[in-house]
C-alpha cells in the first residue's frame, strides 16, 4: 500500500518512519502541505492518504479522491468532525482513526493548563526575564481540597479525573455514560457542576448535543473565581460568550489548547501574518488566559502510539480484517 500523507510535520516523519520498517507492505510518501480540494489530485497512484484533526476531508475532497482511486483515509487523531463520514460511506472510501493513543498525555496538559493559568506562571516567567520579581498580579488557588468538575469521562477525562483525585480534589463528573473504573468520582447533572466546581475540564466529543455547551447561560451557573480548562474541541465553547465571562470577572484563570477558528492556525507559523481573525489576539490580550497551540497530545509515547495505530489501520486493511474500533461509521 502506498500512503500520501499529507500536512507533515518534523515530528511526524520522524514518529511513524521509527515504526515503518516492521510494516514491509507499506510505502509512506510525506508532503509537507495538507490536503485541499487543489492537491487532493495528487493522490492518484495511492490507495490511501493520511491526514491530521483539521485536515479538510469535505465531501468535495473526498469525491477527488475517491475519483483518483483513494481507497481508505487514515486520520493519525482520535477526531473526526473535520471529516464528511457520510460522504465517505457513499464513496466507498473507508476512515480510520486513533481512538486512544495517550490519554494521559492530554489530561497532563490539561492540569499543566489549570495550574500554570491559576499560578499565572506566564506571567511570573516573563516578569523575571526582565528582573522584575514583584509578585504582584500572582496570586493562585490551592487545588487540594477543591471540587474538580471534568466534562465527559471517555479515557482522557478519566485519566483528568485520576490527576485530580492525586492533587486531593473532590472529583464530580457528568456524562452520559458513567465509567465503572472511577469508582472514586461523584457523577452529578450539568448544573450541579458547573454550580459545585472551581476547576472545570473539558473531555468530550464535539457534537451538535455538545456544540457551545460553554455558553452565557452555563457560565453565569458556574462559580465566581472558576477556573476553565480545554482540550477537546474549540467549538464547545462559545468563544464571545467566553470573553464577555472573563471580562466581567468570573473566571479565576482559563486554560485553553483548542479554541473557535483555530484552523489555519494549528501548527503552523504565522508570527508574520496578519490574522484574519481576532479572536487569539482578544483571548491573549487576558492576563489570566493561557492559549497553546493544540499541542495536549505531543509526547514522545504519544506519537508513537499514533504510529503504529495508523499504520496497524493500514496493514489490517491490506490482510483484509478491518480494526473495527477503530473504523469510523456515519452516526444514525
């Protein structure tokens, strides 16, 4: 099987070409751009493309590739809302994704996120490079003995919840489904959290259920002083709604690695660009908001993970026994 894959990153070569040589049916050609209607083209010759959390898989990228022979999508992320799944399913083009490479790596960013924010340690990093060790404008919260409110309990926010519970927190949850392993977490409805909670961390899916669930209505239920976490998907939370909150004073700090229109963004270097939008600039203009750049899953374990699920994706397909689990279905 041959492999375009697209949007290529230094890190990523490295990853998956340490885990290539024990796939011998698998050849990986890199790119460094990613995948457009335009260069969709060029994936004629290959049966499969490989693509990232905001490459554009839309319907009208996949008839291109489908048109050019593409047989299967593999996405090296565990989302998939970037992707036209019914779209595929019509085309016959399989997608694949990685459910689980590392959850603790994200729910370690995270908390890294709610204590950095809360301890304002970018601010007191940039105040002693220029020798100013006035601290001022530092003061933080102690976590232990806080309730920690995590949004969806899926294995990054039960990895979060077992952070919490480490920092000696009070662990409440909401979500749908409960997880039997979290035998020390209490679930409670929406209000109760975000009413209950001084540090609340976002760990579920983007939904239409859980498009903007951040919005004016949850933020004034929630507790003044509030610190807010997210490293799931910009779009569950309203971002004017957001910044309305943190103008009025109501959260403590806010720790975000995904936000709203983050997508020509994410990865890339644009320090001689002109935005076009305001919405970074309006959120770093805080001094209490902390922005990373959707970089929760970057660790060495992860991406290795991330490789060998994906080509483990590919050589399933090539023997002909599809990694269910990790096959992504249109949703009823």
């Amino acid at each position: 099987m041959k492999i375009l894959f697209y949007d290529t990153k230094k890190y990523d070569k490295e990853s998956f070409d340490k885990v290539l040589p024990k796939y011998e049916d698998i050849e990986i050609e890199y790119v460094d751009s990613d995948i457009s209607v335009r260069n969709a083209v060029y994936a004629k010759g290959f049966e499969a493309v490989c693509g990232f959390v905001s490459s554009d898989f839309s319907g009208k990228v996949i008839d291109v590739l489908a048109d050019n022979g593409v047989k299967i999508i593999l996405l090296r992320c565990a989302g998939f809302n970037n992707v036209d799944i019914s779209r595929a399913k019509e085309r016959g083009v399989l997608v694949f994704r990685v459910p689980g490479y590392s959850p603790e790596a994200v729910a370690e960013h995270a908390m890294a996120l709610a204590l950095a924010s809360n301890r304002h340690i970018h601010k007191g990093y940039i105040k002693v490079r220029e020798n100013n060790f006035s601290l001022v404008g530092l003061t933080g919260l102690n976590f232990f003995k806080k309730t920690a409110g995590i949004i969806g309990t899926g294995k990054i926010g039960a990895a979060m919840c077992r952070i919490c519970k480490g920092f000696g927190m009070r662990v409440i949850a909401y979500d749908i489904y409960q997880n039997p392993d979290l035998d020390f977490v209490e679930y409670v409805d929406l209000d109760t959290l975000l009413a209950e909670s001084d540090l609340i961390s976002l760990h579920c899916p983007l939904t239409d259920d859980s498009y903007h669930m951040i919005n004016s209505e949850t933020i004034n239920k929630m507790k003044d002083n509030v610190v807010l976490v997210n490293t799931s998907r910009g779009a569950l939370i309203d971002t004017e709604d957001l910044i309305k909150g943190i103008r009025q004073h109501k959260f403590h700090s806010v720790g975000l690695d995904v936000y709203e229109e983050e997508t020509a963004n994410v990865f890339e270097n644009r320090e001689d660009d002109i935005m076009e939008t305001s919405i970074t600039s309006r959120l770093l203009s805080f001094p209490n908001v902390i922005v990373t750049s959707h970089q929760a899953f970057l660790t060495e374990e992860a991406l290795e993970a991330i490789s060998y699920t994906t080509l483990e994706n590919a050589q399933s397909y090539i023997e002909g026994h599809v990694i269910k689990q990790n096959l992504v279905l249109p949703q009823k």
